[in-house]
C-alpha cells in the first residue's frame, strides 16, 4: 500500500525539522534531502508499527490543507509504500532454542559450521522459499 503525506519542513539553525500532521509526529534532517528521507522513513515506521497494533492508518491529507506559517517552510508530499518498507526493513532476527546431540554439536564446533546459518537454508529448503515472502 503507497500513500503520500504532507510534511513541513522548518528551517532551523542547522537544518530542518519536520513536522508529518497525519501522524502528529516530527523529525529532522541536515538537508532538504535528508530530512525528506527521514520523514519517510518516520512514516514508515509509525505505518508498520500500527498495522503490527492492529490501527488503521491515517489517509493523507491534503497538502493544501497547511500553510507556511514562515516564508521558509516548505510544504510537500512525502511517498511512502508500507509494503517496501516492511520488507526492507522487518529482517529482525529472533531468538530459538535448537536440541542437537552432543556429538553433532561438538563436530560442528570443530568444523567451523554455522549452525544458525545452516539451520536457515535447511528451513528454506524444506519450506520451498528462496528468499523472505
């Protein structure tokens, strides 16, 4: 799902602060650029991290709904695609608690095998998958 939100961007004394009123949250960058990149990447965390709660996301309001309030501002739309985002960026590791014997342990430690490693291509193996879904 891609949607764009408005974003102001607020000159201050080093760079930017940017405010997104969708989702009432600020951010900031050094540069037009970078702050652009972190308010997409705010939305995107704020999106997945509702959707994980189960909230409704906000639709995008309009960018003419807002005005500069100094001659500075800048007001513009930010795209974000929630689905990139969770793929690009949902890759945490989780913790398991694997049996093995004794003696296929120890000869994995001899042998310098990554059992995490080997354990998650076998996994991908015997789940059909070549990659994450």
């Amino acid at each position: 799902m891609k949607h764009s939100y408005p974003v102001i961007l607020i000159k201050d004394e080093v760079g930017y602060v940017v405010y997104i009123p969708d989702f009432n949250i600020n951010t900031e960058g050094d540069t037009i650029t970078e702050a652009i990149e972190m308010a997409r990447d705010a939305i995107g965390l704020m999106g997945i991290d509702m959707e994980d709660d189960h909230k409704t996301l906000p639709l995008p309001s309009k960018v003419y709904d807002y005005e500069k309030q100094n001659p500075d501002d800048i007001i513009t739309l930010v795209d974000v695609d929630f689905t990139a985002y969770r793929r690009q960026n949902d890759t945490k590791a989780v913790r398991r608690n694997v049996t093995l014997p004794s003696w296929l342990d120890e000869a994995a430690k001899k042998s310098g095998v990554n059992v995490s490693a080997v354990l998650q291509e076998a996994l991908k193996q015997k789940l059909h998958l070549t990659d994450r879904p």
